[in-house]
C-alpha cells in the first residue's frame, strides 16, 4: 500500500516548539521506507508557500531541510 502525504504533515516537521508525534513517525517511516509513501503533484509548491507565510525562515527552511529529504527520498526510488 502506498500512503500519500499531505502538505499540512510536512509543514509540521518544520515548526519549532510545536511537537507533532503523529507528523514526526510519518518522518521517520518516509526516511525509513520511502517506497511506501507518495506526494501530490503540487507537494513542494504547497509546502514551500506555506513555509515562506508562517515561518520567520521559510525559504532557508525549504532549502536546507525540504529539499533533502525530497532528493534522499528520490534517489532511493530510483536505485
């Protein structure tokens, strides 16, 4: 079964001072098994415009964190 990943989910694992355990073991399973989840089309357009409104960084945020997951994750599907 492939599980398909809101924006909302990731913007939570960007937001310091707010703990999100249900977002935080999507984060892990995704590094862990990537093979088992998905994104919408718009996923990162979604985030990164989020991040940039409610987050002081959000653009750095995107780069630097975003971006690697999104690169590991691709990576590991194509291998």
């Amino acid at each position: 079964m492939i599980w398909v990943i809101d924006a909302s989910v990731a913007i939570e694992w960007f937001l310091e001072g707010k703990n999100n355990k249900n977002a935080d073991e999507i984060l892990y399973s995704v590094i862990n098994s990537p093979e088992s989840f998905a994104v919408p089309e718009l996923f990162c357009f979604e985030v990164y415009a989020v991040l940039c409104r409610i987050h002081p960084l959000g653009h750095k945020v995107f780069v630097n964190e975003m971006i690697p997951i999104l690169k590991g994750w691709i990576n590991h599907l194509l291998s």
